[in-house]
C-alpha cells in the first residue's frame, strides 16, 4: 500500500516489489502510470466519477443527490451543506457538493447554504446560527463525522434535531448510530466495493473482461431520527 501524500516515490515501491498488477484508488499521474505500463504491470483505477475507463466507480455526485431527495422529499425546501475543513478531502466534498447542488437545481430548490465546518462545538455552533438566519431547515452533511459536529452545534443553539434542523450525514459509521437523535445517513458498502475491485483484479491478470458493477449498488439511504 502506497499513500501518494507521502514523500515516497510510487517507482520505488513497484520496482521493488515487482506487481503483475497495481488498483489505483486515487488517478496515478500519466508518467507514473506509464512508467508501470511499460514495464509489464497492469494498471486498475478506480473513480470518484463516471468512467467507463476505471474498472470500479462510485461517483460521489451521486452521494450529494441522494441526501438532497431524502430531505426534499420529506418537505425541506432550505437546504444547508456542512463543508470539511481538511483540504485533503477535497476530491471527494468538491463532488458531493456539486451533486446537492445538482439535486437542488433540478427540483427548482434554492442553492444550498455552504457553511465550513471544523470537528469542535464553537465551529459548529456558529455554522448553525448562520444556516438559521438564511432560513435553512435541513443539513446535508460531507460526512457522519461533520454532520456529529452539526449535532453539537445545534444542541449549542438551543435547538431541536429533527424539530428545528434535519441532519444527514455520509458513511454509517458506528458513533452515528449511538447519537441522540440516531443520525440518517448514506452508507457506502465498502463489502461491495471489495468484491468489485478483486473480481476486477482476477479478470484482469487472467485477460477478460471485469463484470460489470454499478456504483449506485454500493449506496444505501440509513434513515434514523435526525431526518
């Protein structure tokens, strides 16, 4: 396992170990992959968006529009979206945020109100007291971790979760379901994704095709007590 934040160069790793083939999680650069190519390694990538080119996608856009439908179709019309601060998670929140936005525009719902959101009471609390005063009634949140902080932050207002503002969150982790309300989010069934991207492997080393997995087969609504 490689992580590309750090100051190890990818060559050095696959010259060493010598792989028949290397699953890309995030975009290898055209000359790392290149590099690999040439010398007889299989190259696999895997996408945040649709690519017919990645033998596994699961385009985050489709995260976003899937909190906005559960939270229109249960009447918000307002709608907030709780932003990380890390930059690292860029790739992933600049995608989701373009699917709410998305999802807003096409059922003629105001854009959402973007507000950062840093994983302490204070940042939260003054995110809320913003989203109110633009008239927001529901929360989509970039994760289930933000969307804890949004918990705490509307606790900090006085406020009620679900009464005053809905919240959903992304990735069912396990403290979501032990808040009070239990939050709604969208779970990411990583047994699918596994499933996927090793099939894929096996296919590829063995030169067929990869079956055919969709990404929207990996995303299922949680619906609990904050929305």
């Amino acid at each position: 396992v490689h992580h590309g934040r750090g100051p190890r160069p990818l060559a050095e790793l696959w010259r060493a170990v010598t792989p028949r083939a290397v699953v890309g999680f995030t975009e290898f650069g055209a000359e790392d992959a290149d590099a690999m190519r040439r010398a007889g390694i299989q190259v696999l990538n895997t996408s945040l968006d649709e690519d017919p080119r990645a033998v596994f996608a699961v385009p985050q856009t489709r995260v976003g529009q899937l909190q906005v439908r559960h939270l229109a179709d249960t009447g918000h019309v307002r709608l907030g979206w709780a932003a990380p601060v890390e930059p690292r998670l860029d790739d992933f929140a600049e995608r989701r945020l373009r699917g709410v936005r998305t999802e807003c525009a096409r059922r003629g719902l105001p854009a959402p109100v973007v507000q950062d959101v840093d994983l302490d009471v204070g940042s939260a609390t003054a995110a809320v007291r913003a989203w109110r005063s633009a008239g927001v009634t529901a929360v989509a949140a970039y994760n289930d971790e933000v969307a804890l902080a949004v918990l705490a932050g509307v606790r900090g207002c006085g406020l009620s979760v679900p009464g005053d503002v809905a919240v959903i969150g992304v990735d069912d982790v396990p403290a979501g379901r032990l808040s009070d309300p239990a939050l709604t989010t969208v779970a990411q069934d990583a047994g699918v994704q596994a499933r996927a991207i090793a099939t894929a492997v096996a296919a590829a080393l063995d030169g067929a095709p990869a079956p055919a997995t969709h990404g929207a087969e990996v995303l299922r609504l949680v619906v609990r007590g904050t929305a």
